[in-house]
C-alpha cells in the first residue's frame, strides 16, 4: 500500500518546477528553462481569485481581450524565474536580446507567443508534474 502523501502536489507546486518548452512544429526543446509553478500554489489560487472577482464585479462574461489579460497576468505570477538550460544563465532569448527574469518581462513574452502561453498553462495545469518522484 502507497502512502497517500504520495499525491502531494502542493509541495512542488509551491516550489516550482523547471521545464523546458518545445517547437511544436518540430517537438524540439528551445534551449531553455522556466520555472513554473503548480495550479496548487498560492500563486495559481490568488490569480484564480482575481478571476473570479473580476468576472462577478462585471455581471457577466469578459471580454476575450479581458480573459487573455488575465490569462498572462496568471502564468506570469505563476513563473517564479528563467534560464538558458545549457548554462544556466538567469536570461532567455527573445527578439534579439537578452530578456532577464521580471514579471513584467514574463506578461511580455506570453502576450506576444500565444504558443508558448499554451505550452505552459498546460504545464501548470497539469498535477502530474507537480508529484515527487
């Protein structure tokens, strides 16, 4: 019999996960690291909770430029940082430059790459990841 703690997704959730997004045109990996964390963090919850807020303060539907804000603004609270995965350097390639880790610079990259904004709520979204080995 298992121990039930084996389900914890809250811990790594918490502390964040590294992982490294894919081309999906070629199912190779960019190069790259993000730590992400968990739907199960303090993060994902108080994102969701301005969701919510939002949404009831409105009366009604958000718009689709709204819900994409909002979107951004959970992925980038739920990003705790970003490395080249070879060296490990705090920075990743974007447009040419060298992009340190912000929140701000996060809400920037998943605004422009609809792409990679998929690649990671799915991470975040899914608790797998987020069990320890």
């Amino acid at each position: 019999m298992q121990d039930l703690n084996n389900l914890d997704t809250v811990t790594l959730s918490e502390k964040g996960i590294w992982w490294e997004p894919q081309n999906p045109a070629t199912g190779e990996g960019l190069g790259m690291e993000l730590c992400l964390a968990g739907i199960d963090s303090g993060q994902a919850k108080a994102a969701i909770k301005e969701y919510s807020r939002k949404k009831k303060a409105k009366s009604g539907d958000l718009s689709i430029d709204e819900e994409e804000e909002l979107s951004v603004k959970m992925l980038a609270q739920c990003t705790y940082d970003w490395r080249d995965k070879e060296t490990e350097e705090k920075f990743l390639l974007f447009r040419g430059d060298n992009l340190a880790f912000s929140i701000e610079n996060a809400k920037l990259v998943y605004e422009a790459l609809p792409v990679l904004r998929i690649q990671v709520s799915e991470q975040i979204l899914n608790r797998a990841h987020f069990l320890a080995d």
